[in-house]
C-alpha cells in the first residue's frame, strides 16, 4: 500500500523522529501555557504516531 501512494518510509520516520521533539521543545516549554492547548497536543500525536 505505501508503495502505491509512493510513501518514502526512511524520510517518514526521519521526519516523526524530529517533529516530536521540536514540538515539545518549542510548544510544550512555554510559560503560561493554556491549559485547552491539551487538546491539541492529543490531537497532534494522534495524527503523528501516537493512535498507531
């Protein structure tokens, strides 16, 4: 199936690899965070991993 949708599966992984830290890096640090912003950070990993 990934072939199919020509899915490089090295880059993929190479790109979840570093997204997750960078987002916690740069969003998930930040002082005064709003707390609904919990919702989103789910919803991003969902998309990127977590659900799989």
């Amino acid at each position: 199936m990934w072939e199919k949708l020509s899915l490089d599966l090295q880059a993929h992984e190479g790109l979840l690899a570093v997204l997750g830290k960078f987002y916690g890096d740069i969003y998930l640090t930040q002082d005064k965070r709003l707390k609904g912003m919990e919702y989103l950070d789910l919803v991003l990993s969902e998309v990127h991993g977590l659900r799989i």
